[in-house]
C-alpha cells in the first residue's frame, strides 16, 4: 500500500512539475527564444571560428568578425531579396485578387458540369472586398519584426562567441550534445540550403511569380521535421494556380519539388548526417507540437534541437534513463 501511494505521489509531483515547467518556458518566451536561437547559431559557429584560430592562426576576436561579417553579408542580401519580393507581392495585390475571381468562376463552371451548383458570384464579391492590401502589409510587418528580432538574437551570438574557448568541456554530456547538435545543424543547413535552390530552379522555369521568396521560405522551413517539407512544397501551389491554373507548370514544379524533398531529405541527408539523434519520429512528432504550442513557430524551428539534447542528459541520469529510452522508441514496460 505504501509503495502505491508513493508511486501515485511521485506521478503526482511529475505532473505538476511539467505543467509548472510548461507555464515557465511560456512565461519567459520573449526572453528564452531569443537566447536559444543565439546558442544555436553560436554551435554553427563556433566550429569555424576554432578552425580559424587552429589552421589559419588568426586570435578569436578577428576570427569573430570575420565570421560574422561573412554571416552578415548573406543575410543583408536574402532579407534584401526577400523584401523586394514583398514589394513586388504588394503591387500585384490586386492582380491576384482579380486572377482568385475569374478562378472562382472557372471552378463554379466546372462544378456545375458535373452537376454540383455553386454561387460564384457571393463567393466573388466576398474575393473583391478583401483587405489583400491590409493583409500584404501586415505580412511586410511581422517580416520587418523578424528582422528586428534577428537583430537582438545576432549580439547574443556575438557576445557567445567572443566569450566562448577552443578548449572542450570537461563533461562529457556536454561534448555529447554539442557535437551531436553541431553535427545535425550543420548537416541540416546544407541540405536544407540545396533544397531550397532547387527549388527555386524549378520555380524559376515554370516562371511562377516570388520565385526567389519560396527559395528562401523552403530553406527556413526545412528546420521543421516532416511538416516544414510539407509546407515547403504545398505553398507556391495556389500562386501557380492564380498564374497558370492547371498547366504544366503546376505539375512541374509539384513533382519536381516533391522528388527533391524525399531524395534529399531522405537519402542525402542522412548518410550526410552520419551519427543520429536517436530519436522516434513519434518522439519527433510530440515535440514539435508541444514546442509549437508553448513557443508558437520558433518552437516548431527549436524543437529537434532542444529534444535531442534534452534526450541526451535523460541517458545520462539514472532516474530518468527510462525516459531517454521511450524517446528513442525502445520502451519496454516488463523491465
């Protein structure tokens, strides 16, 4: 009776502690994801900036700013691209405002062929009094405080690194996460980055408008497990139906895209990847909801990341090694 009641009391206590933990990280999320996007890129860094200091023999504040600068440049030049797509996306609002209408009477006359009867025009003069003006300056708005946001995230990245050593940690949990981190990241960068200028080539021959602003979006969504692929694919869909409706262009680039995703997400990826993450897609897919609701879409981008190393210390603590194992897949209730 007693070792039920403690069973029942330590069950209890985890509860309230996840739940109190959960309430914590939501409470402090303007400050928490902020940081942990900085580490993150401070783990993307930091190996270049060693290998600098080790090979080129360059000391670690000029290996800093070097590294830094080059980072800088090419993001100066995607938000610079990005927000030239927007623009360009704001001026033809109306366009594709007008190329929605005439596709709601195309659909209308195609569901009545088959004998399905459809109101085109309320669904029409509902299409034409939308703010799509409003709204595309709203998107230019979350974008501009993006950048706003990176801003903040890119002095906490400096200030890791220039307060960071080449001298490895003396424990090993911690030399586990950061390489096996470091690793995924890298690995995911690369591969996400291919994807995305294949993606952009197929959009580029099918001539499909924002071309360059889904590249770059397939690129960040790639971050997301399973569903950031997903979405890469599916969201230029309705501009190409605005453009071309269903010619060959839809159909090119949805296949195309499509093959891109499973080869390199799938094959290139992770012989690429070389040491796992011992992860259950199951594991992966909770998380990624469970980040995605206390943090919104950065803890969609953080959720494998933080898991992972979260998985690791459990593997390394006695009490919590079962936890470890049910991550991984591998739980066995008999034991």
């Amino acid at each position: 009776m007693t070792d039920q009641f403690a069973r029942v009391n330590n069950t209890c206590i985890v509860i309230i502690t996840i739940i109190l933990v959960t309430f914590s990280l939501n409470f402090t999320k303007p400050v928490l994801v902020p940081f942990v996007f900085a580490f993150i890129i401070y783990e993307i860094l930091n190996p270049m900036i060693n290998f600098m200091q080790s090979k080129l023999k360059l000391n670690r504040v000029l290996s800093t700013f070097i590294t830094m600068a080059v980072i800088i440049f090419f993001l100066s030049l995607a938000i610079f691209f990005i927000a030239n797509s927007l623009e360009h996306f704001i001026k033809s609002a109306n366009v594709y405002k007008n190329r929605l209408v005439t596709s709601i009477q195309w659909f209308s006359d195609t569901a009545h062929h088959f004998g399905y009867d459809i109101n085109a025009s309320v669904i029409q003069a509902e299409i034409r009094e939308m703010p799509l003006l409003k709204m595309a300056n709203n998107v230019t708005g979350n974008v501009l405080g993006f950048i706003g946001s990176f801003f903040l995230i890119s002095v906490m990245s400096l200030f890791l690194v220039l307060g960071g050593t080449t001298k490895e940690s003396s424990s090993q949990t911690v030399r586990d996460i950061q390489n096996k981190v470091s690793r995924y990241l890298a690995t995911k960068f690369f591969t996400s980055t291919v994807t995305g200028l294949v993606t952009w080539i197929f959009l580029i021959i099918g001539k499909v408008d924002l071309a360059l602003m889904f590249g770059i979006i397939t690129i960040l969504l790639n971050f997301i497990p399973t569903v950031g692929s997903i979405l890469a694919t599916t969201l230029p869909l309705p501009i190409i139906l605005l453009q071309y409706g269903l010619g060959w262009q839809f159909y090119f680039v949805l296949i195309g895209t499509s093959f891109a995703q499973i080869i390199i997400g799938n094959i290139i990826e992770p012989k690429l990847m070389g040491v796992t993450l011992d992860l259950h897609p199951i594991s992966l897919l909770i998380s990624l909801i469970f980040w995605g609701l206390v943090w919104g879409l950065p803890g969609m981008f953080l959720a494998v990341p933080i898991t992972a190393s979260v998985k690791l210390v459990f593997d390394r603590i006695e009490a919590t090694r079962p936890l470890a194992e049910l991550l991984a897949g591998r739980f066995n209730p008999s034991k």
